[in-house]
C-alpha cells in the first residue's frame, strides 16, 4: 500500500510529534511505502526526512499558519503537485483537520480514500473556518478522534455519521521516557541547579505560552496554593514557550509571580529532563484532544490533576491516575496538590496506575497498528471511492 502522508508542521509538538512516530514505525515494522508531506516545516523535520522523502510546502513559515494566514494563502496552494512524481497513493492519511486545503485536492487528483485524524476540539475547529471543515467534510472517508471528547464534538457539532468515526487514543514515545527517569541523587542535584527546594513537591506542567494551553490558570494556581498553603513545600515548573513570551509572560503576570515560587524553563528538546523531576503533571489548558504531555509524564510515574470539560484526560486520569477537578476551579487543584503533598502513598499509588495504564494502553506498537487496520479497513471498503 502506498501512502501519502500530510501534516500541517513540523513543531516539536503534540500532533507533529506523533506523526513522526507513526511514520517511523510504519517503515520499520511494514511493507507500505510511504511519501510526507508537509504544509510548513519546523524543528523536527530533518526528522522526517530520516524516515522517508519529505517534501515541505512552505519551509520558513512555522507557526504562522493559523488560522487567517491560511485563508490568505489558499490560493497559492491551489494546484499542489508531489515532488515525486512517481509515487501513486493508494491512500491519503491526514493528521490533522488543518490540512484539507491540501488533502482535498490531492483526494481528487488522485481518486483515493482518506482519513483524517483529528486531534483538535472545536474553539481550534471554528477557528480555521466554515471552508475548511467543509473541505474535511467532503474529502474525508474516516475520521480518526483521539478521544471521546473529539468523537462527540464531531457527532454533535460537526454533524459527522457515527459510522465514519474511529477512536484512537494519542501514542508517544513511552519506553524511552519510562527509561529517562532520574534516581533521587540526580534528581537533588538537578533541583539544586534550578534553585529549588530539596523537599519540594514539584507540580509541573508544559506547553507553548498561548492561552489555550492555560500558562495564566497555571500563574494563579501557583499563587492561590502558596497563599492557602504557606507551611506546604510546593513548587512549580512550567516547561515550553520561547524566550520572547516568557519574557513577555513574566512582565505581564509580575504582580501575580511575585507571590508564587514558579520556574519556567523555555523550549528545550530534552523535556523529560525537566518531567523527571515533577512529582505531579498539572493539566492546565482550558482546552486540549488528549495532550502526549500527560501520557510522557505518566510513563515518568506522574498522576495528572486537570479540569473537567476541557478535553479527553479526564479519559485517561479516571479515578485512580490523578483527579479531574471542576472547569478552572484553582482552588480544587490546590487543594488536590496539598492532598498528595500529605499522602505520599496515595502520590505513589496514583502515580503507578498512571504508568502502567500508560505503557499498556499508549505505547507506539498498540496505537499504530490499530491506526493502520482503520486505513486498511478504509481502502478494502472504499476502493476508488473518489471520481
């Protein structure tokens, strides 16, 4: 089978991050042939290029795609021709909805199915335009959700048939973080070169400084358990953002940081580090599919506190990984961190119940093969659907 394979960047993040490791794993473990290509390029790509041709539509012009910018540029990507001229795709797979400017046309030209993987809720969804969900719409054979929130945001607000949809949970790197994990020596010599606290109870988090992602719900949680707490050694550690927006961040958010104890540690492409040391991951975006974040920090033996109606974790974190906690609700999330603070037994139980449900449920092998059988299934049932 041969497979045209589109992304929308290549970021060091959640989608594009799994995508990479989809497509390495179906080089090594399959006889599919397969071709990438992406809308605009980003850090990762030359890891791309070391799993199969890659070919980049726009390479200098990562992270200026949403969502406007790609309603401008449409027109330039109106006649959009594979570099390898060559390569006839038997299937079309789509790992995002933000792409079907291209896919769409590659789907006619082409006369193939396609799947679409969805791993976007619905603010980011009506964000990119009533066009380009009818582009998805029109394109798309089976939809792939990465959760059950996507799977009911397509069913209820996107109107997609049931029998279209396929559920498939987020995948990443798993083995390799569970490996990564820092014995109590590193971990006090590491906390020592960040100036925290020997004893502390570290709460972490991670993710780029936009909105979405909650870095200001993250701000004031840090200050609201410092205030509640004053006599409980709790730190906070974000990991992501480039320097200009924590510089910015930090400006904006003075008064509030003053009255918390939080590092920030800009990009880095060695996150684990810095994961190794949280004793608990706090998912703090307002709205996020089914972050790899958590999954990481699971595989490190984190349990997650995050907020219900935000997304598909809630999924993950069940009952016995971590606690879901009503939509922003800081002071519930302090007080969830002040429990594990106080039981360190129930930190450990909850923590392993997160790695183990992680590492059998989420690990490359499981997710990836059942993503490829939903685009077996896909070409078998809908031999040149298109024309």
């Amino acid at each position: 089978m041969n497979i045209l394979v589109i992304g929308h960047e290549a970021s060091r993040t959640g989608a594009p991050i799994f995508l990479e490791h989809w497509c390495r794993w179906v080089k090594s473990n399959t006889e599919h042939d397969i071709r990438i290509l992406l809308v605009n390029g980003g850090e990762i790509v030359e890891n791309y290029q070391s799993i199969a041709p890659t070919q980049v539509l726009e390479k200098n012009l990562y992270g200026k795609w949403m969502p406007k910018f790609l309603r401008k540029r449409k027109l330039e990507y109106s006649d959009v021709k594979l570099e390898d001229q060559q390569f006839q795709p038997d299937i079309i797979y789509v790992n995002t909805s933000a792409a079907s400017h291209i896919s769409s046309q590659l789907t006619a030209k082409y006369s193939v199915p396609c799947v679409t993987h969805v791993h976007e809720l619905e603010n980011i969804i009506a964000k990119l335009g009533q066009e380009m969900w009818a582009d998805n719409l029109k394109s798309t054979d089976t939809f792939i959700a990465v959760s059950e929130a996507v799977k009911n945001n397509l069913l209820q607000k996107r109107k997609v048939p049931e029998n279209k949809i396929r559920l498939h949970y987020e995948l990443a790197d798993l083995a390799a973080f569970n490996k990564h994990k820092l014995d109590d020596t590193q971990k006090k010599q590491f906390k020592k070169e960040l100036g925290i606290s020997e004893n502390a109870l570290i709460i972490g988090a991670s993710g780029t400084i936009i909105k979405r992602k909650g870095y200001d719900w993250f701000i004031k949680t840090a200050a609201l358990c410092k205030a509640k707490y004053p006599d409980l050694n709790i730190a906070f550690l974000w990991v992501g953002g480039d320097e200009k927006k924590l510089h910015k961040l930090k400006k904006d958010h003075a008064e509030a940081l003053a009255k918390a104890d939080i590092t920030f540690i800009p990009n880095t492409a060695n996150p684990q580090k810095y994961y190794s040391l949280f004793d608990v991951f706090y998912m703090c975006s307002i709205e996020d599919p089914f972050p790899l974040v958590v999954l990481e920090n699971a595989a490190l033996g984190n349990p997650t506190v995050c907020y219900q109606n935000a997304g598909g974790i809630p999924e993950f974190v069940k009952e016995d990984a971590g606690f879901s906690v009503p939509f922003t609700d800081i002071e519930a999330a302090a007080d969830k961190f002040a429990l594990f603070y106080n039981d360190r037994s129930l930190l450990a139980t909850m923590g392993q119940t997160a790695e183990n449900r992680a590492l059998t449920n989420h690990n490359i092998e499981k997710i990836s093969s059942e993503i490829m059988e939903t685009l077996e299934e896909t070409l078998k049932s809908l031999p040149s659907c298109k024309g």
